[in-house]
C-alpha cells in the first residue's frame, strides 16, 4: 500500500499533508540522507583543501562534480542508499558506501578511503541535523511567523483607535484600545524571535569520542580542533560545540526548542483571546459559500481556525517540551536515546506551521462589529470611578476611594446620569467637576 493522505497515520503527513510540504525538504529520511551526503563531501573537500599529504594530487576542479552529487540529489539517489542500508544495517555507512561508488565513477577511486576519514556516526548526524534545522527555520519557520506578525501589525494600525471595555479576572475594567492590546502580542512575539536568532545552531564535530583521536594519532601535527572550528563554522554555517563526547550535548538545540515553544505560548494565548472576542460578539466573521459551522445548527460561524491552531500548537509544545527536556541528557560519553527522538523534530515544526497558518488564516476573516464595542462600554460606566477617584485624591479630598465604591458597589445602574449626579455632590470646584464630567468609558483610554 503506498501512502496518501486518506492513510498516512500521522496528520502531518495525511490530513495536513499541503500545509507543511515544505518541511519535507530538511525532515524527511531523504532529507536527512540528503545532509549527511552534503556533510559527507563537504569533508572530503576540506581534507583535499587543508591539505592532507595523501589528497595533494586531487584535481580542485572536481570539486563542482563533488558537490553536485549532493545538490542534485534525487529520490532515486536516497532509494540507493536505502538498498544499501538493508546490507550494512547502519545508514550512514550506508551513505559513505554510496559515495565511495560515485567516486569511482569521478575517477577518484584512489582516494575513496578518506570519505568519512576519522569520522563517526554522529560527526554527520551532528551536522547534518543542526544544518537541516537552521535552513528550515531560515526557508520555512521565519516566513510563516513573519506572516502571523505582519498582520497582527496591519490589524493594530487599522484598530489603533478602537476603544474596548477591558476585562481583568472577566469583569469589566478600565477601558483599553482594541489596536494597543494587539501591539501586545506583537511586542512579546518580537521579543522572543530576537532571542531565538540569538542562539547557536551548534555542531559537534571531534571523532568518536570528541578528541579527534583518529585524526590526531595519524597526522599529530596538524591542529585538528582549528581543523574541526573552520570546517564547521566556516564551510558548514553552524556553531562548533568542542569538547563533547562522542554527540553534540543539544544544549542549543534544547534552547532553540524552548524559544519555538514560548512564541506557539504566545500564540496560544492570542487564539484563545481573539476566541473570546469573538465569542463576546466583537467579531463577525467572513462566510465562505459553501461552508459548514455546524452540522446541526445552521446559523453557526466557529471560530474553527483559532481552534485549530491552539490545538496545534499544543502538540507541537508538548514535543519541543520532550526534546528539550530529553535531548542534553545522555548515558556517559553516548547512548542511543538521542537518534531516534531526533528524527521527530519535523514534527513540532509541523504542527507549529500548521498552527501559524491556522492563526493567519482565523485573522483574516475578522470583521470588526464597532457597534459591540460602544455598547459595552456604554453599559460600563462605573470603568470612570477609577478616573474620578484619582483625580480627587490629586486634589487632597477625604476618603475618594470610598466615596466612589459607596456608588459603583450598589445594585443600581451606573450609567451617565448618575455619575454626573454624583460629581455634583463633590465638594469640589466647578472647574473640577467639569474636568470630570468630560470623562467617559470611551475616551479614559490611557496613553
């Protein structure tokens, strides 16, 4: 049975399938078969270039032909790999296998042995990994999360002088402004996007147990730890973590992991407030022809795409949550632990993606129901105690805490008339009244 999206087991790969086909590119096992190659050959390059005395006779020319093999990769390519895996049980051998074969057709036959040269296995996942991560964060992540931030930023400019009854603990408070409380989230998204760039996409890169000892004990004068920074750093774009044991110890990765996880927070909680919003009436939303709310009451728009995103974005936080709690723990110098969660890394960035075009998608049929707003804050009017009573204690009046919640705390309506009813028991100036009296829900908005 080949896969299709009716019977792919996860939804990323079935239901959700169009929404994060990108992300295939850098997760999938091809993707990952794609990198070690491109770590593979890339190392090679770096010997030919140091150079060790046995690779001073390769031709830099061929070169371009090396890296092809990686930029050209196929699915066919990956197949091949494949089929060699299912003799050596080990995939990356399986890779430097393959590559050995592509060298003798280049005509390199000869120097075929220094492919993976005092390498292990997770001098290549370790790169190969953190590579893959940083271009899709890069290709993917940042276009997607630029997308949900830009229209945060067109809603706030547009709404920007929108009063709106504020609500702490669920009840009624000093008035705010509907485009200022989404400059909120906007703010602490941005925030935490300059933290994530902040950190390192880091690379182990050493040998099998970190201390290049292979390299060291064949050529003991050259610096393989300069080797290992310029090969790293330089060649692949990433951080060289150094001293490690025989893995990379994922302390970045762990904080890149926390940081994709604060801003799904954030998120999360934008979801649930527009929801409520909604909910509260403050938004209609736009129908498509053809759409079902619900499939028993007709007259029902859900706010489904918010949902659906909070939904998301809760897995993807429940797996960052795991691969940053399990990944910098590992068994003296490696156990096996680390290789099999690392392969879902794509996951949480799945469901993360899913999450932001979901989000996009929810913010894009807003309509915003004005009338809504003015009648809550007309409702409201006891919001301007708070207004009252600050001013008469800048005037030096007795008690005007209690002054006001003697009037807001009973059961009779606060409305226009008797708040202008109670200034005018105030013993206060004429001035003062006025200055009070010109305070309403809709315009004691702060700054």
């Amino acid at each position: 049975m080949s896969l299709t999206p009716l019977n792919a087991i996860s939804p990323i790969d079935g239901r959700y399938r169009s929404k994060v086909s990108e992300l295939a590119n850098y997760f999938s096992e091809e993707a990952l078969i794609k990198y070690r190659v491109l770590v593979e050959i890339e190392y090679f390059i770096a010997l030919c270039e140091m150079p060790l005395p046995q690779l001073e006779n390769v031709d830099h020319s061929i070169f371009d032909a090396l890296k092809a093999i990686y930029k050209n990769f196929s699915s066919e390519d990956a197949q091949a790999i494949k089929d060699i895996e299912k003799v050596t049980n080990h995939d990356v051998k399986a890779v430097e296998y393959f590559i050995k074969e592509k060298f003798d057709d280049l005509g390199l036959s000869a120097f075929k042995e220094f492919i993976h040269f005092g390498l292990t296995s997770q001098d290549i996942n370790n790169t190969s990994i953190p590579l893959s991560i940083k271009e899709a964060i890069h290709d993917v992540y940042i276009p997607e999360y630029t997308q949900v931030v830009e229209k945060l930023k067109s809603l706030a400019k547009d709404w920007a002088g929108i009063p709106m009854l504020a609500r702490t603990h669920g009840q009624p408070a000093s008035p705010t402004r509907l485009g200022k409380e989404i400059e909120v989230f906007i703010v602490r998204l941005e925030e935490q996007i300059n933290l994530l760039k902040t950190v390192p996409h880091a690379a182990k890169f050493g040998g099998a147990t970190g201390n290049f000892n292979a390299h060291h004990v064949a050529y003991p004068e050259n610096d393989w730890k300069a080797f290992g920074d310029k090969f790293v750093e330089q060649q692949l774009g990433l951080y060289h973590s150094f001293p490690t044991t025989q893995i990379e110890h994922y302390d970045h990765m762990a904080a890149l992991f926390d940081a994709l996880k604060r801003i799904n927070t954030i998120i999360i909680d934008l979801d649930r407030d527009i929801w409520t919003y909604v909910s509260m009436d403050y938004f209609k939303q736009k129908i498509k022809a053809g759409e079902v709310g619900s499939s028993a009451m007709p007259h029902k728009v859900n706010p489904i795409d918010f949902e659906n995103s909070e939904g998301n974005l809760g897995i993807a936080n429940a797996i960052f949550e795991h691969l940053s709690a399990k990944l910098p723990i590992s068994r003296l110098q490696r156990d096996l632990t680390d290789s099999t969660v690392l392969r879902n890394v794509g996951v949480p960035l799945g469901h993360t993606i899913i999450g932001f075009k979901s989000t996009l998608k929810g913010l894009d049929k807003l309509l915003l129901n004005e009338p809504k707003f003015a009648e809550d804050l007309e409702n409201n009017w006891a919001v301007v105690a708070e207004a009252i009573q600050t001013i008469l204690r800048r005037e030096g009046y007795p008690n005007p805490y209690e002054a006001l919640k003697g009037l807001t705390r009973t059961n009779t309506k606060i409305n226009q008339n008797s708040i202008s009813n109670f200034i005018d028991t105030l013993e206060v100036s004429d001035t003062i009244k006025t200055e009070l009296k010109r305070i309403t829900p809709s315009n004691y908005t702060g700054i």
